[in-house]
C-alpha cells in the first residue's frame, strides 16, 4: 500500500541540468500529448491572423504544463548527473553494465543457449566477446 505522504511523480527529473525529463507515467504523456495538441490547435486557429494571441497563448499554456511539473514532477534542482551509485558512468561503460558479475553473464547466456535461443555457433561468439570484454574466467 501506497503511503498517504509518497507522492506520485510523472515527471522525473533530468539527469543534467534544471527541469524535467520526459514523462515516466501514463498520466504525464496524457498531460503532454493534451499540452501538445492545445499547442497544434492554437497555431492553426492563430497564426495566420492573431500572432500576437499565438505568443500569449504559448505562454499560457507553457506556463500551465509548467505549473503540472512542479506539482507532479520530482522537485527541480540543478542537477550534475545522476548521485545513484549504480548508475553511475564508472558503472556504464559505452553502453555496457559492469555491475554484472561474469558468471551471471556467463549463466545467462547458457540458459539463452539451453532454452535454444541461439545456434551454437552464436553462444560462441557471445561467450568469447562477453569473456573478453568483462574479463577470463578465473577473474
């Protein structure tokens, strides 16, 4: 059960800089899909005549989706990357996520294998690139 004091976020935080990512819940994207066709709707009533209420009204509704992220949105700060240690870059390698021991590696792959996934000419090729990208065996 969710506590009464835990809120809901839709919009999470961006990793660098001050603001929002996109959202990470379905309310958020109804939220943004909503504010985006307001946006559409707006330039296509305005813009040929009314450029002046166009740019009143890309405030508004800026401001509006705005006014959601602060209410349902991590709170925003000026962020220098993400502090969680598990998703930190000396954890990310171009891509790859050394936080995976070897034998897990190793063990997934063979289950890959076992359930018969991948032809065995590929496991070999897996096994080899895994074992010489994240270390031999005896490591």
């Amino acid at each position: 059960m969710m506590d009464m004091n835990e809120k809901t976020v839709w919009f999470p935080a961006k990793r660098y800089g001050w603001g929002w990512s996109l959202p990470c819940a379905w309310q958020g994207w109804v939220v943004l899909a909503v504010w985006l066709g307001l946006l559409c709707g707006a330039a296509l009533l305005l813009v040929p005549r009314h450029s002046a209420l166009w740019i009143v009204s890309i405030a508004v509704l800026s401001a509006a989706l705005f006014t959601v992220c602060l209410i349902k949105g991590e709170k925003p700060r000026w962020r220098w990357g993400n502090t969680d240690p598990s998703r930190t870059r000396s954890r990310r390698i171009a891509g790859r996520d050394t936080a995976r021991s070897l034998p897990d590696r190793l063990a997934e792959l063979d289950d890959l294998r076992r359930r018969e996934l991948l032809s065995e000419t590929k496991y070999e090729a897996m096994r080899q690139k895994i074992i010489k990208t994240f270390g031999g065996v005896g490591d």
